[in-house]
C-alpha cells in the first residue's frame, strides 16, 4: 500500500502503536482517551436526537464506541496511509461507533414496518396546476414503479430510508448486516426505479 | 413532489463509491475543508455519496465539526 509522506507527530504515534512495551501501552491509553472525548463531544452533538429516556444511558454508550473503535484503529493500523492526521484517520473510527450506536439507541423503541400509506403523505408545496398534474403522475410511475419492479428486501430498505426517514444504521442492526449492504441493496434499488421511469417516458428523474 | 424529495428518493446517478469506499476519503476531505484547501476532482465519486447517503455525509459532518472546533481551540 502506498504510504503518503508522514508528518511527524502521526509518525510517533504509528511507532509507539506498532511497537512494544511501556510506549504502546502508553500510546494506546492516551489514544483510548482522545476517543472516548470525540465519542462524548458526538454524543453531546447529538443530544437533541435522542428521546428523553435515552440519555441517561449515553455516557455508557460513549465508552463502548470508543473502546471498539479503538479495537478498529489498532487492528487496521497497517492500512493508514497518512492522507490526513493520524488522530483526524483514528477520530472517524470513533465518530463511526458513536453515531451508529447513537443512532440505533433513538430508535431502541420504535418499529420498521413496510408503510404504504406513506405515498399518501408525500408532501408537495402546491405548484402551479400543470407541475401537479406532472408531479402527480410522477408520484403514481413511481409507485407502480416500487410496487411492481423492487424485490421485497429492496422495498422496504427504499421506503424506510428515504420516505420514512429510518436511519440506515437502524436498518442494518435490524436486518443482521452492515451499513454498506444496505446502502448498496438501496442504490441498486435507486437505479433500478430510474431506468423503469426513464422506460415509462418520465425522462431522466435526478440527474 | 420537489426536485429536493426527489433527489432524496432517487439518489443521483453519478458514480458512487458506497459507505466503504467513500470512509476512506472522509478524513482526508475534513482536512482539506477545515484548512480551506481547494478539493481535488478525485472527491468527484465521494461528494455524490455524501448527496445520496445521510449517516455518511452526518459522520462527515460532526468529523469537520471537531476539526473545526480543535482548530478553534488551537489558536484561540
């Protein structure tokens, strides 16, 4: 892998992680302790995301997130390759975890279901008659379009993400995969909804 | 139905690298913008990801956000 010119404090802490004894063990507490920081710090970010209930279990949660990205950090040590700082490469471990975490603790509590009344809801900010009637037949391709061209999986992985507002973290926990399955499972459905409203004579939706 | 709700259900049919591919662009990218440094067209592919994926571009954001915060702190 290639390995971009290092600035020096990255490079002592890739030599201390790497290495053995006092300066890793002293190395890895003192990274443990900038994530746990940037975990609360996205935690705190966050507040007004979780529902009441939820925060007093945050702290808790900040500690798991950060200990794990460490755990992600250390075991991908050998892929950094020194495009950013290394505390800024180790800090999106942290974020990760704790948003993902964060993410799915807000909605501990709440069901996914496949909603169909869903394409009854979606709001339109009245436009001259014509873009409507435009709007609304678009409204129609496309749920036909849903209903008749997406696998089950496919589906319900669209609505909830794009018209139910159910984060993809929450999805993935839910599903027993990764955030990067669901986004996949979701773009091959996007594409597969533009080329069957292209073929409807819907011209190109988004460009 | 607006060309916003629209792009959120469609995405965009640019290249998109997905969550994997674009995280290893996110940190790198916070430092170009938090310094102010024009982006390279290679972020082309992970800009349209942040457009068609919400916990990406948030992860995206609260990383910029600390950068800028421990920028602040730095020389305040």
């Amino acid at each position: 892998m290639n390995t971009l010119a290092i600035d020096q404090e990255s490079a002592e802490w890739l030599r201390d992680l790497q290495g053995n004894g006092a300066a890793r063990e002293h190395a890895t507490a003192r990274l443990h302790a900038l994530l746990i920081r940037v975990a609360r710090g996205e935690a705190s970010r966050r507040r007004s995301t979780l529902p009441g209930r939820a925060i007093e279990d945050v702290d808790d949660l900040c500690v798991q997130a950060a200990s794990d990205a460490l755990m992600a950090v250390l075991a991908k040590l050998g892929t950094y390759r020194g495009a950013a700082r290394f505390t800024t490469w180790a800090c999106k471990f942290a974020i990760f975890e704790t948003s993902t975490r964060l993410r799915r603790h807000a909605w501990r509590q709440r069901k996914v279901e496949l909603d169909d009344t869903i394409w009854d809801r979606l709001p339109d900010a009245a436009p001259p008659v014509l873009q409507r009637l435009e709007n609304d037949q678009l409204i129609v391709a496309l749920h036909r379009a849903v209903r008749d061209h997406l696998t089950e999986r496919q589906r319900f992985i669209f609505q909830s993400v794009t018209m139910d507002d159910v984060p993809i973290d929450v999805l993935a926990e839910r599903l027993g995969t990764s955030r990067g399955a669901i986004y996949k499972t979701l773009h091959d459905a996007r594409a597969k909804l533009r080329r069957v409203l292209i073929e409807a004579g819907h011209g190109e939706p988004v460009s | 139905m607006t060309e916003s709700q629209l792009q959120k259900l469609l995405g965009s049919t640019a290249p998109d690298p997905g969550c994997e591919g674009s995280g290893e662009f996110m940190d790198e990218y916070c430092e170009l913008v938090s310094s102010g440094e024009p982006l390279p067209d290679r972020f082309a592919a992970f800009l349209t990801h942040m457009a068609n994926c919400v916990a990406c571009r948030e992860d995206t954001e609260s990383l910029l956000a600390l950068l800028l915060e421990q920028e602040k702190t730095n020389t305040g």
